[in-house]
C-alpha cells in the first residue's frame, strides 16, 4: 500500500486572497473545518467498499482526511491539490515513515499521478463543493485531466451542498454572497449541479446519495475560522477585507450558539457515484 500525494499547479478555486494567510487556513481547515466532513467520506466508502482492491484517485485532497480513512482501509491512495500548505499538512498525516509507508510525489498535473507501469484507477473522488462558487462549475479541467488515469467502469465521486432549506449553513453562507458583490461569491446549491458536471464530463451518473454532515464548533472564534477557511468567503473577502467578514460572519452565527457557547448547524450534502464509459 502506497499513499501518494502529487500537487497540482492546475488553478484552484481555493487558492488564498491576497488578505489570506495560506498557512494558518490551511492550519484552520486541517483541525478544525475538514472533519465536518467526515461522515461523508466514510459513507461514500462504506458503499464503494473501498479496501484493498482499491486504487483512489483524491482530486483536491486537502489536508488528506478521506485519503488517510482510505488508506487505513487498505487501499492505495494518490492526492492531488494545488495548495502546497494543505499538502505540507496532507504529508504529517501521510508520513512516509509511518505505518502506512507513505510516498511522496510532486507533480504538474494528475496525469503524473499513475506513474510509469501503474494500473488505472478504480475510484476517482472530487470531494470539493460543486457549484457552490458562482463562478465555478466544479472540478472542471482537473476532472477532465484525471478521467484518462481511470479504469473503465471505475467510479468518480462528485459532491455538493444539499437542499438550501436543509442546511443551516446556507444561511450563514449568504454573507459571503452579500458581501462579495458585485463580485462573484457563494450560491444556493441546484438540484442538478452533480449531474450537469458529471455529464459535461462524459461520465455516467450510476446512483447518488444524501449524508448529515451538521458543523458543530467548540465556540464562535472557531466556527469563523472554519468557515473562512472552506474558501467560500474569499471573494467577501477580497470585496471587504477579512475583519469586516468575521464581524458580519459572528452576527450571523448567533442563533446557531448554544447556551454553552458551542455553535451547532445541521446540513445535507449530496453526492453522486458516476462511472467512467
């Protein structure tokens, strides 16, 4: 079993403001936002049964959660991510010294990622929030240049947020929106974003899925941070400035705080298994 992580240089929707530290949100992502996420990612491998027959290909892999749980289950991982700060994170999770005997290897673009004399692979999961920027429709080109890597029949995980009326960080998101104008920030989800990228793909939609996924904080401090570090407020940011976004963004926090101070949201992310023709 080999973990590889491979950076990308394609562009990336998550790519640091200007008035961003790159590090400490990538900090803030790793210990705090990416595991909300995580009952996500373990449903999706529960129904591929992801074990060791399984070659996976983790387009945007941030800090390696999912890529870790697929590793511990026995399959060999690769990740692929443009962000150099959340793979030095990725690369603490995936020690190559470690028990997962983990290596390590740059590269331009997922066509690098198979390596010479490699088998395709079977599992392709884009685990970034399709359509939840406005001005981005997805994995787009990383997709379509890691789709050539995989078997025939091999499935690609695309995911989203679910329904606005079943998530309460719809609500809190809309700040992003309103302060990003008359730039391009945050959106709704649509019923069919998975589908409209999966098909625009040349991919097969082959059955989908919903999964709670509530964020839950230890208080407001954290839950801004988290938030702020998904990438979805850069654009508020960038209009405004980062102060002016987590005064706004605590406001708009206050009737998820408990009396204990913690802050709970529930949500509904979707996802869609597609297969490659």
């Amino acid at each position: 079993m080999t973990p590889t992580l491979v950076r990308e240089h394609l562009a990336h929707a998550g790519s640091a403001p200007p008035r961003v530290n790159p590090r400490k949100r990538a900090r803030d992502w790793s210990e705090i936002q990416e595991r909300m996420l995580l009952p996500l990612h373990e449903t999706v491998h529960e129904r591929l049964e992801v074990g060791p027959g399984t070659r996976l290909l983790g387009l945007g892999c941030g800090s390696g959660l999912a890529l870790l749980l697929a590793a511990a289950k026995g399959a060999a991982v690769t990740g692929v991510d443009s962000r150099p700060e959340h793979l030095a994170l990725a690369r603490e999770r995936l020690d190559p010294d470690g028990p997962l005997d983990a290596r390590l290897v740059h590269a331009d673009s997922p066509a690098d990622a198979a390596g010479p004399g490699t088998s395709p692979y079977t599992l392709v999961t884009a685990y970034e929030t399709v359509g939840a920027l406005d001005d981005s429709d997805g994995p787009g080109d990383t997709l379509a240049a890691a789709l050539p890597l995989a078997a025939r029949g091999a499935a690609v995980v695309l995911a989203g947020w679910g329904p606005p009326e079943r998530c309460a960080t719809s609500t809190v998101l809309r700040v992003a929106a309103k302060l990003a104008e008359p730039r391009r920030g945050w959106r709704p989800a649509r019923r069919d974003d998975l589908e409209e990228v999966a098909l625009r793909a040349g991919l097969k939609p082959d059955g989908s899925g919903r999964v709670a996924c509530p964020f839950g904080y230890a208080d407001t401090d954290s839950a801004v941070r988290g938030l702020v570090s998904t990438g979805l407020f850069d654009a508020a940011i960038a209009a405004t400035d980062r102060k002016q976004v987590a005064k706004e963004l605590t406001e708009s926090l206050h009737p998820y705080r408990r009396p204990d101070g913690t802050v709970w949201m529930p949500n509904v992310f979707r996802y869609l298994i597609a297969r490659v023709p």
